[in-house]
C-alpha cells in the first residue's frame, strides 16, 4: 500500500492499495482517527481542506465525513485552498489534525493525503509508521457522516495576517510602486495571491491569463513546477511585457514560491538558495533578540554566514519542512532550496508560497526606493561572504526504487575524487540520531555535492555549490565566469550517474 512519505500518502490515481483513490484515503482517514484517540485527542476539531486536481473534492468529503462519523468536529473547507491556508487554519483553531488533499507540484496523474500534527506541522516519526499500522488494521466498510462545509471566515483571517507582514516584517521605511508578474501554474493560489498582494498595497499585478485559472491537466506545462525548465517561460514573457519589478510562479497549491529578477541579460528565475537569503535578510532586519533561521543539509553555506554576521543563530536540518518548522525555539525563518520559504513560522508552521510573495514584492518595493536590486543585494552579499552558486541536476528514473538503488551503488563504492579534486565522503545514513536519512555529501575545499533520492517523485537529485572569495564588486564577473564552469564540469559528472543507474 502507499507509504507516509512527505507528510502523507502521495500516488497515482488509479485502484488498488498502491494508488490514491477513495477506498485508500478511506482506510487512511480511519487509521488516523484511531490513532488520535489512542492519543486522547479524539474529539477534538479536524480541518480539511483541498486542491483543484482530478479527485480531490471525492476524496476531501471522504475525509470530512469518516472524522465526524468518529465523533471529531471537522472543519471542511467550502473552496479549493492553497495548503499554507490548511496549515494556518489548524494552528488558529488549535485543531488536533488537519488534512490537505494535494500533489502539490507532482504530474496531473497524481494526488496525495497531507497531514498536519502538532500545531499545524507535518508529521514526523514516528507518527507517520504507527499511523500506518493503524491503517493496516482498519477494517471495512469505513463508517461516514455527512457534513456541511465551513471556515470560510479562515481564509480571510489567513489573509489578514499576511497582509500585516510587509510592517511586521519589512518594518518602516520607503516603499516604491513595484509591478508584479504571477503565474497560479493552473493551481489553487493565483487569485489568493492578488487578493494577498492588494491587501498589502501591491496592486499592480499582471497574471497569466493561460496559467491563472485552476486546471487538474496542466495543460501549458511539461511539469507544474516553477523549477522545471520551461515551466516559467510564459511569466519570463509577460514580466519582460509589462516591465515588471518582480516575477512570481506559486506551484499548485501555492506552499512553494519562486522568483524572476531582470538582469543584465535579460529576465532569469532566481534560485531557491538566492531567494532564501534575500528573505532571510528581509526578516531579520525586525527580528527579536537571538533569532533562529534555517535550512537544510542540501540548501547554500551562505545563510550559515549572513546569519554570523546578523548576530543570528542558525540551524541546519534534513530536508523538508517537518523538520524546519522543529529547528528550535526562536525560529524567525526557513527555507528549503527547493523554493520553499517559511517567513512568518508562529502562524504558519510550514513553507507558504502566499506569505513568501508578499515578503519578497515589500523587499523589492523597499530596494528600489533606495535605488537597489535583488541581484545587487546578491552581489553586495558575494563580496561580504564570498560567491556561493549553486546548481541542481535531476535524473528521472523508472520509480522510487531505482533512486534508492542508485544512492547504494554509489554508498558501496564512493568517488575519492570528482572533477579531478579530492573529496571527503559522509554518508548521512549512518549519522546518528534524527539526521540520518539516505543522503550522500562530497566535501572539496571549494564545492559541495549533496546527492539524495527525492522524496516524493522517481528522482535522484544532485545539488550543487561552488565556494570562492570576491575581494571586491570589480571581481564578480570573474568569478563568476569561474564558478559556472565549475558548476558545468561537476553537473557534467553527475549526469553520468544515470548511465550508471541504467546499467544497475
């Protein structure tokens, strides 16, 4: 049957207890119902949400009326809803669970089971395995209720809160008129967004109109997700159009944010890295005394530094949220270098594409009042700290399985040397305690290679850094020429692991 990976179940749709349909979710909805009341928490509220994908309203009214047969007050959302909105809803209500139906940025063919825990964080071990034996013993029929829709007033307090960040977050300061380009990628955020972004004083928003309006097809994209190559092109063009200050792709269900800057070459999608210490910057500017920030094993070394230098603690985690949200008490920040960002973490405990765009729109209206950038803040920090550029190669496999399989060859026979520079190996399997987890690391004094199954799709990720010092901004465009082919020679590498995994 499908596991609890990512804070769930996420599959195919098709029958079978290997695929997401309603006999699944049904079993899967039981199961944590008993486990919440082996916890004493039976009783307590339940929210459920969902995205617009094929199945998901089935497969949310499943949920809502198999919780209220057992006896939880469930809260079942009226509308398809971003995630982030699921996550706050469960730490506003102070409910015991809550449940998203969701891929978010997986193929059309996909759909997934979100549970939130905790105060509105995913679940961890080791609820996701004894959740799961609960579902091995759950028996058939599943009893169901009917319930009405409600919590619509949870949508407009989400947005309250989020239009209060630019003065929370960005504090005072002159804010020029910044113009906006979006794309929903035919998700469930575009019109949240400009709803969010017009509370917040940003009115000037231009959407693609092809991308905006909920599609379970995707039908403009390869892959619904801003990191694949190609799926931005449309919001590139519309910026390049409307001369836009900032471009901005929400995933799905609108938990993941990127960010498109003009630049000397015209427009470019800013990396999850890039973004990440921009916002991290943007947020400690008004943070209380000892802030924490965060990320993860596979994300940049430069927010270890911005945070030394902004008297800042910093923590650094698995991947994922689940772990993030839990770095440590006085967590201010994270994010994850896959354009995840969690910018207000007392509200909502898990990235949120939402909030993340309406922070990055005020930094950029902050920057260009001064006569600034994102990319010149991004130069100011390579001469401050050093140029960190960073890459990631993705090599699709025939499923999870041959991901897995790879990491092990590569575990039983790792490269003393890649590119031709000696390289230190941690297997971060065989780290003790909660960091363990199927990850291999290649240390070299000037780049850093992080190589891991993907979690929620047949991949085996690679990512990236190259390290080098910038004594001064004439220096940038050397090193920067320097640290691309560096990045090229060590893609180039690891693009040669999928002939290995083929041959396996």
């Amino acid at each position: 049957m499908l596991r609890f990976g990512t804070a769930g179940l996420r599959g195919p749709l098709r029958e079978g207890p290997d695929g997401m349909n309603v006999t699944t979710v049904s079993r899967a909805t039981a199961g944590l119902a008993a486990w919440l009341r082996d916890r004493c928490l039976g009783g307590g509220a339940v929210v459920v949400g969902r995205d617009a994908r094929h199945g998901s309203a089935e497969f949310a009214t499943a949920t809502a009326e198999i919780f209220t047969a057992a006896g939880f007050p469930v809260t079942l959302l009226p509308e398809p809803v971003p995630t982030p909105v699921v996550a706050f809803a469960v730490r506003e209500l102070g409910a015991v669970a809550g449940v998203q139906i969701t891929a978010s940025h997986n193929p059309p063919a996909d759909n997934g089971y979100k549970v939130y825990l905790d105060g509105g964080s995913q679940l961890i071990a080791p609820a996701d395995t004894e959740i799961e034996k609960a579902i091995e013993v759950v028996a058939e029929p599943v009893a169901r209720e009917p319930v009405s829709t409600s919590g619509a007033e949870l949508v407009d307090r989400y947005l309250a809160r989020v239009a209060e960040l630019p003065r929370l977050l960005g504090g005072p300061g002159e804010r020029a008129e910044v113009r906006i380009a979006l794309t929903a990628l035919h998700g469930v955020g575009g019109e949240l967004a400009v709803r969010a972004l017009a509370a917040a004083g940003f009115t000037d928003v231009h959407v693609v109109d092809e991308q905006f309006a909920p599609d379970p097809d995707f039908p403009t994209v390869a892959f619904p997700n801003p990191e694949e190559p190609g799926a931005a092109d449309l919001l590139l063009a519309l910026a390049e159009r409307v001369d836009a200050d900032l471009a901005i792709a929400l995933d799905p269900d609108a938990d993941r944010c990127a960010l498109g800057v003009p630049g000397p070459r015209g427009w470019r999608m800013l990396r999850g890295d890039e973004t990440g210490v921009l916002l991290a910057d943007y947020v400690l500017r008004t943070a209380p005394a000892d802030p924490l920030v965060a990320t993860t094993i596979v994300s940049s070394r430069l927010l270890a530094k911005l945070a030394a230098a902004r008297s800042a603690r910093y923590a650094e985690t698995l991947t994922g949220f689940k772990w993030l949200a839990r770095a440590g008490d006085g967590l201010v920040y994270a994010y994850e270098e896959a354009i995840g960002h969690c910018v207000d973490p007392s509200k909502v405990r898990d990235k949120d594409g939402i909030s993340a765009a309406v922070a990055a729109a005020d930094l950029v209206a902050l920057l260009k009042a001064q006569g600034s950038s994102l990319l010149a803040e991004l130069d100011s920090y390579a001469v401050e700290f050093g140029l960190h550029a960073g890459d990631q190669v993705s090599l699709r496999l025939p499923d999870q399985a041959a991901a897995g399989a790879l990491t092990a060859l590569l575990r039983a026979d790792p490269p003393s040397e890649i590119a031709g520079t000696p390289v230190k190996f941690t297997d971060q399997s065989q780290v003790r305690g909660r960091m363990r987890t199927d990850a291999l690391i290649f240390d070299a004094d000037d780049f850093r290679i992080v190589i891991r199954p993907s979690g929620t799709e047949p991949k085996l990720k690679c990512y990236l850094e190259v390290f080098a010092p910038v004594a001064a901004a004439a220096d940038l465009p050397r090193a920067r020429v320097d640290a691309e082919a560096r990045l090229t020679a060590l893609a180039d590498h690891c693009r040669t692991l999928d002939t290995v995994a083929r041959r396996a």
